[in-house]
C-alpha cells in the first residue's frame, strides 16, 4: 500500500525526535507528506465546577509551548514537514478531526511497553477508532 500523507502523533516526550525521523523515513521511502500533530489535554472537559481563571492562561501558555516544542522538532528532521499542529482535547476526537481536515491516510505513533505505558497507554483507544492506517513504533 503507498500512503499519500502521513502523520506523526506525538506526546514531545524524549522519544518523539525518535519517532518523527522513523515516521519520516517511511515518508522518504514512499514518497509522502508528512506532519505532526500534538494534542494537548483540555483541562475544561476534566474539571467540573468552579474553575481558576489562570486555567485559561495556563492552557493558552501550555499550547503555546507545544506549539514552540513541535516547531523545535519538526525544524531536527531531515524531511519537509507538510503542516505542524497542536490540537486540545480528547487524543483520538481531535485525531480523527484532523484526519478528515487534512486527508491523512496514516497514523504514526509510539507506544512504551513500560508499566506506565500499558496502563496510561492511548494506543488501544487509537487502534479501535482510527478511521485510516495506525503503524504503532515499540519506543523501549
């Protein structure tokens, strides 16, 4: 299968460099575009109730962040980067959001096989709603 346009998901933990450039080799190989997208949490789906108002700065200065962060990586790879996005909310919502907006046709993402990465883990919730291609990366 040759795949058109890829995107890299990542948590810009210390694998994601890891991850992008095995993302952008396939690219390379199949001659596709690729992307990375990073979701953060959105904090006001968590909390009920009452509600700090710096939580509104604090989330805008965290997306900020990831947007810096993303940018930082996608500047380290060796591959043209189609588009850089950072998305809050629900990782497989906001996923399947940008897949219909972007025409992906391929999911990159890395899973730990520690104890916190098959409890936390959102691979599972990835692999039952993704609508297109999830190629999973072992990153231990």
């Amino acid at each position: 299968m040759s795949y058109q346009h890829i995107v890299v998901a990542v948590d810009l933990g210390d694998h994601s460099e890891y991850l992008v450039k095995r993302a952008a080799n396939l690219a390379k190989a199949v001659g596709a575009e690729l992307s990375l997208i990073h979701i953060d949490v959105n904090y006001n789906n968590i909390y009920a109730g009452l509600i700090d108002v710096n939580l509104v700065d604090n989330q805008a200065a965290v997306t900020k962040h990831s947007t810096d962060k993303l940018q930082t990586l996608a500047e380290h790879v060796d591959y043209p980067i189609a588009n850089v996005m950072v998305g809050r909310g629900d990782l497989a919502e906001e996923l399947s959001d940008a897949i219909k907006k972007q025409g992906f046709d391929l999911v990159v993402c890395g899973h730990h096989h520690d104890f916190w990465g098959k409890l936390l883990s959102n691979t599972r919730h990835l692999v039952h709603d993704m609508p297109i291609d999830l190629l999973v990366v072992p990153l231990d």
